[in-house]
C-alpha cells in the first residue's frame, strides 16, 4: 500500500470558512460513497499568515487515477476533475 496523497484543493482566510467547506466537501464524499479511499481534512497553510487549507486526501493511490464515481463527486463540489 502506498503513502496517502494530500492535495491542496482550496484556501480561505477565515477559519469558520475553512471548516464549512471541509464540511460541504466531507458531506459530498458520503454521499458518493468514496470515504473507503478519499478523506477532507483542514490545516494552517505554513508561511501564509491567517490563511487555512481545505485538503483532499487519496487514501489509495496505487489504485491509480480516480474512478468515475470520484470525478463525479469532485464535480458536485466544484472541482474541475
């Protein structure tokens, strides 16, 4: 199994906003039923004062590219997959 890949998806200067949208994109992920390899998580982007990363993490990597079932999520949230 491989390491777990984190990518940068979003970023926000309010923490409140930060978390809604770790939220929306968690709840988007339920809902396609691709938590078993995709997880949201939230950070402090280093060096970038007051400013929070929204993050999306390939549990899975080795299993390649995103299924079409994933792309489909990342669609509903907005993301160009």
């Amino acid at each position: 199994m491989s390491a777990p890949v984190r990518t940068f998806i979003l970023g926000r200067e309010d923490r409140d906003e930060a978390w809604a949208e770790t939220v929306r994109l968690a709840e988007v992920l339920v809902r396609h039923r691709i938590t078993a390899r995709y997880g949201v998580s939230r950070h402090k982007i280093q060096g970038r004062r007051g400013t929070w990363g929204v993050y999306l993490t390939d549990r899975r990597p080795e299993l390649g590219p995103p299924s079409l079932l994933a792309v489909r999520a990342f669609r509903d949230f907005g993301l160009a997959a």
